[in-house]
C-alpha cells in the first residue's frame, strides 16, 4: 500500500537501484523548465543576453541533458525487471516526440 508519491518514489527506487532523491531532483527540474523558460530566461534574453548564457546553461542542461541520461537508465532498469522490450519503449518515445515536434512547428507557422 503507498501513502502517496514519496512512498511510490522510495518503492521503485528500492526496486530498481535508484536512488531516490536523484529521480525526485530529477523530476522537480523537468517540471521546472516550463515556468522557467516563460518567466526568467525570456525577459532575462531580452535584458541581458550575457547574464541569460550564465545562469541558463546549467539550467537547461539540469533539466534536458541529465535528465534524459537518468530517465533512460531508469526505463531501461525497469524493462529489465519486469521483462518487456526496452528498444519498443524508445521507438515509441521517440515516435511521440516526433509527432509533438511536428505538431509543434505547424502551430509555431500559423501563429508564432
């Protein structure tokens, strides 16, 4: 029985070898790039281009690079454990990221 997220955080991270602070750390800067891009990086690259580089590289690279090193060790540990094909789960996360990029350029050319 889980209690709530960190219950269900501290159970798979038990499971597959994690550690559970990196997956929470993890998830809590991927949510964060949205808000951040809206509201600190836009006004900061209109004001200061120079500061912007500063501060949102280690930013963008917290949210982007690592994370997608951590979220594919994760999966890949999981198809591991529980037995199901880790080369379908990419195809189809890249499948649907390809489709949300086209998507998303065609609503950026209507209206940007």
């Amino acid at each position: 029985r889980f209690d709530g997220i960190h219950d269900c955080l501290r159970h798979r991270a038990g499971q597959t070898g994690f550690k559970k602070y990196a997956i929470a750390f993890q998830g809590t800067v991927m949510a964060c790039i949205g808000p951040f891009l809206i509201y600190v990086y836009e006004p900061m690259l209109k004001e200061n281009v120079t500061l912007a580089i500063i501060i949102g590289a280690p930013v963008l690279s917290a949210g982007f690079i690592s994370g997608c090193g951590l979220c594919e060790s994760y999966v890949e540990r999981i198809s591991r454990r529980f037995n199901f094909e880790y080369g379908s789960t990419r195809f189809w996360g890249s499948f649907g990221y390809a489709i949300a990029t086209f998507i998303a350029g065609l609503l950026f050319s209507k209206n940007p």
